[in-house]
C-alpha cells in the first residue's frame, strides 16, 4: 500500500481547508445530478464531471499550481488505484469468455431443470454471489462476473432486474467484508494492528446477522417484484447444459485463490481453462474469443487467413469495419472509462488529504460529536460512510479513514478487532450502495454490454445505477447491524478485555 | 485463543461503562490528561494514573487499579509496564 510520492507536500486553499473538498464535492453534485435527476449512467460523463471539478479546485490553491498539478500525479499512481483496475480487466475478460461458451445458456438450463422460479431467483443469486466472493476475494470481479453470466439468466426467467442487480452486488458486499484475502480485509486488520485470522472470526457475528435479514428480505421481495420471463429459445438463444462446463473453470479460479495464490494468478488460470473448454467441447469458435478483423480486399489478410492456426484468428470484413475484437477485447475494454473515472477520484481524494480536508473532519469530530463511546462508534460508522461517498473505490477509502478509526477507537480504547469490523462492514457495504461507487460501476459497465451480446436482452433491462441503491440489502442490514451495534453495545470488545494478536501471525 | 473460541468471543452486549476489581491488571492506551494525572478511558469509565509520567500519553501500558467506584464509573490505577510507546 505504499507508494513513492512526497507525502510531505501540502496544498493550502483559498477558503481554508474545507476547500480542498472541492473537486470531489464537485463530482458528487455532478453524479446525483447526473445519475439520480436525469437517469443518465454514462460513465465517461462521470470522467468529464471529475475533470471540471479537478480544474475548478485548482483556482482555489494558494502558491504554485505546479504542486497542485504534482498532488494530482501522487494521488493517481497509488498502488490501490491499480489493484482495482488488475480486478476489473481480469475479471471482465475471465467473465466474457465463459459468457461466449455458453455459460448464461447453462444457467438459463439449469434454472429450467430444478425449477428456480423468477421469485426465488434473487435470493439465491445473493447466496452464489456471497460464496464466490468470499472464495476470491475480490466484490469487484463478482459484481463483473455475475452481472455478465447470472443476471441475464435470471432476467430471462423472469426475475426483476433491479432486485437482481441489487441481490448480486449485497453478495459483493458480503464477500469484500468476510473474505481473508479481500483488499479490505488486509487493510482493516493492518491498520487498527489486529492479526487477519482473528479479525475475520470476529466479524462473523455482524456479517452473518446481516445476511439472514438480507436472505429473507429477497425472498420476501422476489414474490412482489417481478419482471417478464423471455422465451430465451425462441428470441434466438439456445439453452444448452453444456455451457455448465465452465462451472470447472468458475471452480480453478476459488481453490487457487483460496490455496493463497494472488488474484491476477487466479484469474488467469480461470481464463486459461474456458479458453480451453470452449475450443475442447466446440462451444465459441477462436475468433469468438480473439480475433483480428482485417481488410478483405487485402492480398496479405487473405493469405494469412488461409494459414492453419493462425488464420483462425484473422477474420477478413469490409475495409470499413477492420478492428481487433473477440471476448477478451471486449472483456477489458468495457472497463476503460471506469479506470480513468477512478484513477481521477483517487487524484481529486489526495488533493482533499494534503489540503488538510480529512484532517478538518476529524479534528470536529473527536472535539464536537464523539463525546461517549456510543457517539464514537456511531460517528466511526457515519464518518466511514461519509469517506465513501467521496472515494469510491472502497479499498482506498478504507485507507483514507483508517488512521481516523484508529485514533477515535483507541480514545475510548476499544479494542483493534472491533474496530477493524466497524471500518470493513460500513466500507464494503457502502461501496456498494452510492450510485458513483466503484463496484456498482463496474457490475454495470459489464451490463451495459448484454444488449449486444442477446437478441432478447433489450436496452429497457439495463438497471439505471442510480435506482439500485435501496436494493442492496445485505450493505443496508450490514450498516443498520453496526449503528445498533454501537447503541447496544452488541459485540463491543475493550482493549482491557482482549488483546489482538501480532500482526505478523497472520 | 482456539478459531471457535475467536468466533464466539465479544458475542454479548458489552456495556459503556466497564468495571474492574481492585488489583487488576489490564492492558490499556493512555488517552488523555488532566489536573489529576493521565487517564485511561475504557468507554465510558475513566480511570486516572495519579504519579504516571506525562510522556505516556497515547502509549499502550499495563494498569493495576487501585480504587474503583462502581457508582461513578471512576478509579484510579498505577502503570506497571509500558507495551508500546505513544506513536
């Protein structure tokens, strides 16, 4: 988590350190207005949004612009920035390879076969969803993957899109939160100095608490709310059990990340098997997955299309259309515009860290709000939540209000475990939740390409980022478990009661 | 601790203002100063280290209590050891 930027150069603004807040509350004014008035879920205009507010807080710097300018290029190359953007390119070429052999057809199949009616549907999206990213760790990838290859099926048999997406990413959540080898986990433990394994056991208590709530609430909500079930076979798709094999290649992915690998490696042997099951079993063909699409009026295309081997991955089109494409092209480049919105958040939040704007909000918490221990954990939730919704990838959000969980906690000397849990349950949930959030983004850059991908997917079964906030159960019971929490004292662990573990018997 | 002892430990409701028995001997950071001396708060109850050197503000120590007032949720304790410096 460290990086190679001078942590000692500091901004001062014209209006004081509440000033430094100025491109990221710019952003934020921008996305409701965007999102929530117009129902505009265009994230390049998020990017523009970023952009014009980076350029409005530079007016408001105090000295050389140039360190503004150098504040900019700390922030953006952070290693948390890149963490994400290896999650989403690897998870979104591993999702799109499984998509073209087949996998939603298997789903749909499968559904078919032991009758999981549209009502039922969400609720068990929501378990899936919790197990695959508590085995890999990353919310991210899940929230790609699963919107890729369970959200059509599930549209197609009828379940309401919106429950469903907000059934996907609470299982994003829960997996972010429980994970020992998520990013906010580590992050969680390492700083509030309680070893990874205690953290994780202690933290069962909130996150299983949530998830029965979240579990009913979508059966509950499966039987009222309910879309229109497609006739997937007779608008042109097929459904096939043989798209079930690549529940072998969703299966590499888990053991290998659970066996301790790092995620890159996981992912890549995930893709590497739906490659090789999608050629084995002849469900894509190789230009389905990659392909070169050339000119065919040129001499050489057409030689090289005729080679063995080689030609089976140069597809001769009219000279107008020549492109690269195939899944694992579009797989990473659906996510092109979501890593430059991030890589210009994280920017604008380190402009507001040197410019002291963290610092303010802490400094009025502890004098003003966090006068008992309850004030305290219930300002350590709301302060979480408050960070969030500036910083959208929730990892380095985490990282911003850690040394602030830190210091409030120990005034009160509650214990390192506790506050581990308070800082990972509001980050993972709320990072889900704000229509901007990063692991919302990146479940819907991997819907908006399903239109293209099935005749029957219409654009009206795209979910508007901005409507699925109230539908992520598991991130709202999560929330309300930690706020109760706080008031009831359920699960509070002093210093004096139990001391944390060296972090280093991880 | 076993990993089904660290599942099951905190699952109570712990109140704001924790009591202690003369003579124990708890881990604790120092959290604040005052006309009487250091004080440690452990939620809501303060306890005040009336000799303890001013230089362990914000480090993490070992206290004996030495009186405590269950009405009032106050005591007063020595420090024993010093585990981790004030960063």
């Amino acid at each position: 988590m460290s990086d190679s930027s001078d942590a000692s150069r500091t901004l001062s603004f014209y209006g004081g350190r509440a000033a430094s807040a100025i491109p990221i509350a710019f952003f934020i004014v921008w996305a409701v207005f965007q999102s929530g008035l117009l129902g505009i879920g265009d994230t390049t205009g998020l990017i523009v949004g970023i952009l014009v507010g980076l350029i409005v807080g530079m007016f408001f710097v105090k000295g050389p612009w140039k360190t503004y300018a150098d504040v900019l290029f700390d922030g953006m190359t952070q290693r948390v920035a890149a963490t994400a953007i290896v999650a989403w390119l690897w998870a979104g070429m591993f999702a799109e390879t499984i998509q073209v052999g087949g996998f939603v057809d298997g789903l749909v199949w499968a559904a078919d076969a032991v009758q999981v009616g549209s009502g039922l549907f969400p609720a068990l999206t929501f378990l899936l969803a919790a197990l695959l990213a508590t085995g890999i760790g990353t919310g991210y990838g899940t929230a790609i993957a699963f919107t890729a290859l369970v959200f059509p099926a599930g549209v197609a048999v009828g379940a309401d899109p919106v429950l469903l997406f907000g059934a996907i990413l609470s299982g994003a959540v829960f997996g972010d939160n429980l994970a020992p080898v998520s990013d906010t986990t580590i992050v969680s433990a390492v700083t509030q100095n309680a070893d990874i394994g205690g953290v994780v056991a202690s933290r069962l208590k909130y996150a299983i608490v949530a998830a029965v709530f979240a579990f009913a609430a979508y059966l509950a909500a499966g039987q009222t709310m309910q879309g229109t079930p497609v006739d997937v076979a007779g608008a042109g798709g097929a459904g096939t059990a043989l798209g079930l094999v690549h529940l072998a290649s969703i299966g590499v992915v888990i053991v290998t990340a659970i066996r301790g690998r790092h995620i890159v490696e996981a992912i890549s042997w995930g893709i590497v098997l739906s490659v090789f099951l999608n050629l084995a079993f002849g469900l894509a063909e190789v230009s389905a997955m990659l392909a070169f699409e050339a000119s065919q009026e040129s001499a050489l295309v057409q030689s090289i299309d005729a080679l063995p081997l080689i030609g089976a991955f140069v597809v001769p089109v009219a000279p107008g259309d020549a492109a690269v494409a195939g899944s694992l092209y579009t797989g990473a480049a659906g996510f092109f515009p979501l890593i430059v919105l991030v890589l210009l958040i994280v920017a604008a939040a380190q402009v507001m860290q040197r410019g002291g704007g963290f610092e303010a909000i802490q400094e009025f918490l502890l004098e003003r709000v966090a006068t008992t221990v309850r004030r305290a954990e219930t300002t350590m939730v709301l302060g979480t939540a408050l960070v969030n919704a500036m910083i959208t990838i929730n990892t380095a959000a985490e990282i911003a209000i850690a040394p602030y969980i830190k210091t409030l906690g120990r005034r009160f000397n509650i214990n390192g475990y506790r506050r581990a849990n308070i800082l990972d349950a509001n980050t993972s949930a709320l990072g889900y939740i704000f229509p901007w959030g990063g692991g919302l983004l990146a479940g819907y850059s991997a819907m908006q390409r399903l239109p293209e991908q099935y005749e029957w997917f219409t654009q009206a079964m795209v979910v508007n980022p901005a409507s699925v906030w109230p539908f992520v159960f598991h991130g709202w019971f999560l929330v309300a478990v930690f706020l109760l929490a706080a008031w009831t004292g359920y699960g509070r662990e002093y210093v004096s009661d139990r001391a944390s573990e060296e972090v280093s018997r991880v | 601790m076993s990993r089904f002892e660290k599942v099951l430990a905190g699952l109570t409701f712990r109140t704001a203002t924790p009591s202690f028995e003369v003579g124990d001997e708890v881990p604790a950071f120092v959290t604040g100063q005052s006309e009487s001396g250091l004080l440690v708060r452990v939620g809501d109850t303060v306890l005040v280290l009336p000799d303890a050197d001013p230089a362990l503000l914000d480090a993490k120590v070992t206290i004996k209590i030495e009186s405590f007032d269950e009405g009032q949720h106050r005591g007063t304790a020595r420090v024993v050891d010093v585990l981790q410096d004030g960063e």
